[in-house]
C-alpha cells in the first residue's frame, strides 16, 4: 500500500463543492473508494476511521481525484499477523 497526502479532503468546502459540480465524476470516484475499500476488506484490513476527513482529494487538474487515508497501521500489522 502506498500513501501520499493532499492539503484537501472532503471535509473541504473546495473538494466537497467540486464533487457537487460534477455528479458523474463523484459517483466515479466513490465507486473507486468503495472498491478499496472492498478490498482492504477481502485481504482481512479495515479502515477502521472513515470520516470525510479521511478521504483525501487532489485537487490540482479540472478532474478531482479521491483516496483512502489514514488507514491505521496497528490494524494493518495485526492483520498481517493473524
């Protein structure tokens, strides 16, 4: 898993009005994050602190993108190690 971080998340006003803009492209971008989600899920891993801060955008080209964030490393181990 790699990690990257933004200074916008959906608890911006900035990433949340530019999902509400463009309707298809948020519904894109959740069914993106859903599907991670899925398979974090699949692999024995959960986010365990999905919250529209959590969900990380980029914001820099006309098309928004969306990821997961903190996904707790504790959680992670410990499922490595089961």
């Amino acid at each position: 898993m790699a990690t990257r971080g933004s200074d916008h998340s959906l608890a911006d006003e900035g990433a949340a009005a530019a999902m509400r803009a463009n309707p298809l492209l948020a519904l894109t971008e959740f069914r993106k994050l859903a599907e991670a989600l899925t398979e974090l899920h699949d692999l024995g891993a959960q986010h365990r602190n999905l919250v529209p801060a959590s969900v990380l955008a980029d914001l820099v080209d006309d098309t928004p993108r969306l990821w997961l964030a903190r996904v707790e490393m504790s959680a992670l181990i410990g499922n490595l190690l089961r």
